[in-house]
C-alpha cells in the first residue's frame, strides 16, 4: 500500500501518528504542544527541571526548579541516549565512542572506589590525632571526676587495635566495676578464653559489643561463656539475649545512651514517655516480657519487630499487640512472625493505622498480601576491577526501557531496549507519581524507515517547585500481573516471602506424582484406501514433496483430496472449516499438543505427571510463578551456589528473544518482551573438544492412548562454533552458548557416528549407555503427555516431533524442548551409519519414506520402539 503523505501540518500528524498518539496516553489537549515541539525540535527540558545526586551519589533524582506546573498542563521530549538490541549491547559499550563512559555517568558507575587507597588516604595525619586506647581510659575517668561523679558506666573503645593483651593491660574491670554499657567494637580481640575471663568480672554489665573482632567467630561458645558470667547481661554484640527486660528496650526506644546510661528517677517507670519502639534485627525469640507491655509503655505508637525469629504463636503475638492503646504504626516481616498476608494481619490490629508504611484503607483497597513502603532500592554493585562496560552491563537494568517495531505486515522479532537521557533517567519510581512517560515514534516523512525514537514527558498531577519527579516504573501493572514481586527488579523486597514461596512450590513439586492411566501398547492399523490407491499426501513442506518417493503415496496439490495432510502450519477448527477438512484425513499434528511444544506447557506437563525429575532443569513460567523463582535466586544466592538462567519466549523457535544471565532484575525485566520461561542454565555441559553442543532426536507418534511411540535412529549433534566459557562477556557471544546455526552463525555440521566415536574417545564413555537414558527421559516426557493431557488422543492424527537434548558433565541428559513438525534438512541431506541395531547405511533421501512407513503403513525400519 502507499506510504502515508509527510505529516507537514498537525492534522497530517495525527492521521500519521494517531495509533501512536493513542497507545502513549497522552492527553489530546497535548498532541498540539508535541506536534510543536517534535517538528522544531525542542527539549525544553533544561528550563523546567534539574537532575540532582541523591542517595549519597548513588542515584540521581529530577527536581522541577521551575515555577508550578499544573496536571497536564504540558509535555516534554526526552531523548534516548542509546538505543540497542540485546544481542549487540556490549559490542556496542566497547565500539561506539563515548558510549560506555556516559552510560557508566548515567547510571552513576563510574565512581572508581579502591579501599585500599581510601584507607590509606585516611590514614594520613593519624598518628597526630587519634588518641590511643590508655588515653581514651583515663579521659573518661578525667571527664567523671570534673561532673563530680566518679562512677563511669558507659564506655566506647572501638577500632584501637586493642589485642588481648592490651585488653589486660588497660584494666578497665578495675577502673571501671560499675559499667553498664562496654563497645570494643572493630578491634582484635582473638583468644576466647582471655576475653570471656576478663570481661565477666563486669557483674553490673547490660550491653557488650565485640562486633568486628577475630573472637567473634567463635561467637556462639564466646556468649555461653560472657552470660554464665553476666547473668544481667540484655544485649550482646547487637543482639537481644534472652534475659533482655527494661534496659534493652530502653536503649532501643533511646531512653538509655552513652549520655544517658542508667535511669535516675526512682519510682518512676522509665520506659513510660516511649513513642517510637524499633527492635529490628535483635534476635529476639520471644515478646514475652514482663517489661514489655502497655503497663510499662503506654504511649508506644509505632513498633519495628523486622528480623526478628520470633517463636511466639501468631494468637499469642496478637494478643499481646493488641493491649498497646495507643499503638497505630506496625513494621512486621510478611510473612513472618504474624503470618503471610497483610489483609489478615490488618484486620487482627484494627487500630493500626499504618503496616510497613503502607495505609491499612489501601492495603483493604488492593487486596496486596505483602505490602512495604519503606523498600530500599537496589543500586549496582561493582569492584574496583571490573570494567566500566561490565560495570554498565550489571546496572543497565535498572534504567532501560523498551518497545517493539511492528507494521502491518508483521512484528518485529526482537526488541528495542533502550536508555532516555540523563534528565528521562533521574525520574524515580513511585507507586503514586505525579508524571507519566511513554515511547514515541515520531514519524518525519510518514513511513517506519523515517522514525525517530523518543519518550514523551508529561505531568498526571499539579506539581510545585522544588517537588521530585517521579513515574510508576510499573505502569499499568497490578497484582494480577504480579507487580510487588516484578518490583524486586527495582528494590530490596523482603526475602522471607519469595523463600518461603520457592519453599511452597518445591513441596508442590515434590506431591506430583500422577498414575499413568495409559493402555497397554497395541498394534494400530495402517492406513489403506478401499480403491486400492496411494495414499494421497498433501503437503507444505519441500522436503516431503521432494524425499516422499514410495509407491504407496501420491503427493496432492489439493488439501480437500488429501488422505494425510502434512503440513507446518497449525491447524485449528477454523482452518478445517475454512479448507474443508474432514474427520477421515489424517493430520500430523495432534490435539492439545501444546502441552508438548510450548516450553511453559512442556515444564507444567512434566511437572504435573513427574515432579522434578533430575533431566528437567528447574524452569518457571514468569507470568505466574515469578515469586517461586525468585526465592529459588535468593536461595542459591544465600547458598552461594551458580545463578545462571536462561530465559526462553512460550512459543517461538530458533532461540530468537533468548537470554542468558545471573542477573535478577535482568530476569524479571525480560518479563516486559513477552511471555517467557526461566530456566536453570546448565552451567556445565558436557563438551565436544571443548565447545558446547546438543542432540536433535525425532520422535514419531502413531497414538496417544495405546501410547505408540518409536525414536528415529538416525538422529544428529548441533555444534556451537566458539570454545565454551562462562565469561560475562560470552553471553552476549550467540555462537559460543547456543547451537542452533541454520538461521545465524556458520553451520559446523558433523557427521553423526563420527561424533560418537570421538565422543568417546575424549570422555572414555559408551555411547550406548547415554542413549538407553535418552530413550528413557524422552518416553517419560510423552508418557507425562498422554497422561496429563488424555484429550490428546485421537485416530486421525499421527506426527513427528523433534525432541533436542543436552548432556551434563556427568553424561545425563537434560530436556530442551519439543519441537511440532521438525526441520528434518539434514536427516534428508546427509547419509549417515545407523549405529543401533543393523549398523546399515541409512540413505538421507529415504527419511520421509521410512516415516511415513512407520506412521502409516505399520513398518518399523530404521526407527526403535519406546
């Protein structure tokens, strides 16, 4: 069709552009003002906002400096400073000049911290200040007797270099018998009985800190021995002990302190005045507490009980919470110690007004189950080694955005990704923002080839000067879209909940276990006309047309005269209507076939009938199991163990929008390109003379219920063409972790018993044993098929799937995929050894014959049955 005419006037915009002017949201009281600013390319930006440091030069935040600008009162272009598909981004950060280092400024990265030198740096002059450890003692005894008390309770000697010599040699349990507070803090305090010895002749002692000491790795037998010897003793190295009372809330509601360290006022109750109570992160097992209560603390309104492994039960902690008056401020792990969902946990405290920071009327109102208004952002972490590209690469996810080309002919297979600039980018999220921001396509000379893209800016709420900007990272995204777990991708949400749901779903997995229902295996009837006529084949595919040379079957050019239709294109109810299919021609495809070749389907029919079996690596659907895995990330991230995934698209082929990283906002980022798996990575593969490589078997399926299945013997190796590595560099490198080259890359074919026998050789295995566990994974999976999905039988379908395998360093194979209607071009164009059975000449040109032989006629050459 004819290219629309150039949009020179503001009609002849919006007749270009409406579809996009609709789809950004943007007011139409604003499409005038963007049409202005697009054709003469003004970014007024500068005038009406400024990007400021925040968060200690880890961040970077938009200020409006300009006057008031009311709710839609006008709209900003941002320019996107780099703009990139995946696969090309880190050539691009090495190639294109500039890139890196103002991508590195952007995402504020290019900060090159090196410890060593900043402690040296520190350092200098030191020695001409810094008292000694001696000098600190007697000061504090000089500064008691000028207050006229020469009792000193509170004593701080940290980062002094104080040995467990020196500890004795200060005598501080002499010159001090009456201390309550003690911080030796940072020092290098090793032998635990020199230590323990000494400090237990403090009888009056309430808090110990040895944080930061060598001895504090033997921090378990070192607290025995200081509360045998300190029975007083409520807060040891941070932690609440368990003879915790008075004095420990007490410092923790700052009514004790260094200036304050004992309360004077006899008679009185000194936790009474206490508003604010946070005892996060203490170790407590248990609140009750005599001391703990509204007798003592009737004004208590607002309570932080995060971190802590409570053990009371979830009545008592109610209960208890409940008898505060005044309390209307709670911070609580979800789940945690009050359970996992906020809605309940806000209707037990009906006085609260705030949980984690977040209104109870909102938390009724969306229904959230985890709520937390006070989540800390995640910012990038580097060293001082790593390079500016990599260091780009790890925090780019913070920041892109993307969109994806299309015109009427088609979807673009891939996505853009892309970075606004340096004022786009300091916009912060918000749950409540009070600006909007979209992608725009501004189409110049009215085609696809003239855009050029931008993101649009404009305000959704009035805004005063000085006010921070903000936008909803997830805008248009709710809980039934699972928005507080995608929020990790952006902050630190608690790791209890995403645990604890990992923790759920691998129970889940592990009660999966379902009876096969499935009919012992029968002979089915080949396919015969009452004429005495071929079999009329239809058929879109070449190499069926070309290789289907038996004498059997005719090919058709007419679908409607087709005994078998063989075909690579879906088809449906609709399409038989349209082309008038009938229930007596065979098709090659079964129904419901889905729950085979869409890799979520495949891992939830595998799952359902199997569990987790060891040649399933652990997958994930992201569009409803993101939480599990990301508790399956913190997992491993808390055990150390390797966190490479490997995201792959439902339904499409070819490895296209395929992504390899260790990166967990990464991972959920991706979500934003399509619906898509997550898988484990298999980190370590099995090689061939060090390069990665996997095995496309074919499967041919003459019923469901009898389950006849038979497993081609020819079958084929792909080779990646770049040795295997794990460098971070190499996951952008496509030929080094994937093996598919029909379609990119060079196809490094190698003759199938060749590879076996090499294989061999190199790992000192047979053969024979890795496909007995191939045969044995592959009828598991269609037996989980036939199982889980019985409405896939049906008489008149018969097909061939291809099934792609990995093996692991120890030999086992690992599931791919499953393919519908394979691409069979090398087992038509290469003659290969059958090196099972017969050990014949299996002739490349007759593939299709002894398919359609097995399928149709009842034959079993050159196939095995499963």
């Amino acid at each position: 069709m004819p290219a629309a005419a150039p949009p020179r006037t503001y009609e002849d915009f919006v007749k270009v552009h409406g579809v996009l002017l609709a789809a950004s949201g943007l007011p139409r009281s604003l499409h005038r003002r963007l049409f202005d600013k697009l054709s003469s390319e003004t970014f007024d930006g500068g005038a009406y906002f400024q990007v400021e440091p925040c968060e200690e030069g880890r961040q970077r935040r938009l200020v409006l400096t300009a006057g008031a600008l009311p709710r839609e009162s006008d709209v900003f272009l941002v320019d996107h400073a780099w703009t990139f598909r995946l696969p090309d981004a880190y050539n691009q950060l090495l190639e294109v000049p500039g890139l890196a280092q103002r991508m590195a400024a952007l995402m504020c990265v290019d900060i090159d911290l090196n410890p060593s030198d900043a402690e040296e740096a520190e350092g200098v002059g030191e020695e001409n200040f810094k008292l000694n450890a001696a000098d600190v003692v007697e000061n504090e005894i000089r500064e008691a007797k000028e207050k006229g008390n020469d009792v000193v309770r509170w004593l701080e000697l940290e980062e002094m270099d104080i040995d467990d010599d020196m500890l004795l040699s200060l005598e501080v349990t002499s010159k001090f018998p009456d201390l309550l507070a003690l911080s030796l803090c940072g020092n290098k305090l090793k032998n635990v009985g020199v230590v323990a010895e000494e400090l237990t002749k403090f009888k009056s002692l309430r808090a110990l800190w040895l944080n930061n000491n060598p001895v504090e790795k033997c921090d378990v037998q070192m607290e025995q021995q200081i509360l045998k010897g300190c029975p007083g003793l409520e807060i040891y190295n941070s932690r609440f002990t368990p003879n915790y009372g008075e004095w420990a809330l007490g410092f923790c509601g700052g009514v004790y302190g260094k200036d304050n360290p004992d309360f004077g006022h006899q008679g009185e109750s000194p936790l009474k005045n206490i508003t604010s109570l946070d005892l996060s992160d203490r170790c407590i097992r248990s609140l009750k507490n005599k001391p703990f209560s509204p007798v003592e603390m009737p004004l208590l309104s607002h309570l932080n009980i995060r971190g802590n492994p409570l053990e009371d039960s979830v009545s008592e902690l109610f209960t208890l919470l409940k008898r505060f008056p005044s309390l209307q401020s709670l911070e609580v792990d979800i789940p945690g110690p009050l359970g996992d969902n906020a809605v309940e946990i806000a209707e037990s405290l009906p006085s609260i007004y705030l949980l984690n920071g977040v209104k109870a009327s909102k938390i009724f109102e969306t229904g959230k189950l985890v709520v937390d208004s006070m989540l800390q952002p995640r910012f990038p972490e580097w060293t001082a080694e790593e390079s500016v590209v990599d260091r780009v690469v790890n925090a780019m996810w913070l920041y892109v955005m993307t969109y994806r080309l299309a015109d009427e002919e088609k979807l673009d297979e891939s996505s853009v990704w892309y970075v606004m600039d340096e004022l786009g980018s300091a916009l912060r999220h918000s749950d409540e923002p009070n600006f909007r921001v979209a992608p725009f396509l501004y189409m110049p000379e009215g085609t696809l080839e003239s855009a050029v893209s931008y993101s649009i800016l404009w305000s959704i709420r009035n805004v005063d000067s000085g006010d921070e900007c903000t936008r909803d990272f997830l805008f248009g995204i709710g809980e039934d879209k699972q928005r507080s777990a995608r929020l990790t991708a952006y902050f630190h949400t608690p790791q209890n909940y995403f645990l604890q749901e990992y923790k759920k779903f691998c129970q889940n997995l592990q009660s999966k276990r379902l009876p096969s229902s499935l009919g012992k295996s029968s002979f089915v009837r080949s396919l015969c006309r009452s004429d005495g006529e071929p079999l009329h084949v239809y058929t879109d595919i070449p190499q069926v047309e070309e290789f289907l040379t038996r004498l059997e079957f005719v090919i058709t050019s007419e679908m409607k005269d087709a005994d078998i239709i063989w075909t690579s294109t879906q088809v449906d109810e609709e399409v038989k209507k349209a082309t008038g299919i009938t229930e007596r021609q065979v098709i090659n495809q079964f129904p419901f076939e889905a729950c085979l070749v869409m890799k979520h389907h495949l891992a939830d029919t595998v799952q359902k009938a199997h569990g987790s079996p060891e040649w399933l690596q652990p997958t994930y659907n992201l569009e409803t199991q993101l939480s599990p895995l990301i508790g399956d990330y913190f997992s491993r991230e808390k055990d150390g163990t390797n966190n490479l995934w490997i995201l792959k698209p439902w339904n499409m082929a070819r490895t296209i929008d395929t992504t390899v990283t260790d990166n967990l906002s990464a991972i959920i980022r991706m979500m934003e390109t399509g619906p898509k798996i997550c898988q484990k990575y298999i980190e370590h593969p099995a090689l061939f003379q060090g390069k990665k490589f996997d095995l496309r078997y074919v499967v041919l399926v003459r019923s469901i219920n009898p389950l006849e299945l038979f497993l081609a013997d020819v079958f084929w190796v792909r080779l990646a063409n770049n040795p295997y590595t794990l460098e971070k560099r190499s996951l952008f490198v496509y030929e080094t972790h994937f093996t598919v080259m029909n379609y990119r890359g060079t196809i490094n074919h190698k003759n199938t018993p060749e590879f076996v026998k090499e294989f061999e050789q190199e790992h000192n295995v047979q053969w024979l044993d890795i496909h007995e566990r191939v045969r044995m994974m592959i009828k598991s999976v269609f037996e989980a098929a036939a199982t889980v999905q019985p409405e896939m039988h049906s008489p008149t379908s018969r097909a061939i799937y291809g099934v792609d395998v990995m093996l692991d360093t120890n030999f086992q194979p690992k599931l791919l995929e499953v393919t519908y209607c394979p691409d069979c071009t090398r087992a038509c164009k290469y003659d290969t050894e059958n090196l099972f059975g017969t050990k014949n000449v299996v002739k490349g040109r007759y593939f299709y014959n002894y398919v359609f032989g097995c399928l149709f006629l009842g034959e079993e050459n050159n196939v095995s049955r499963l």
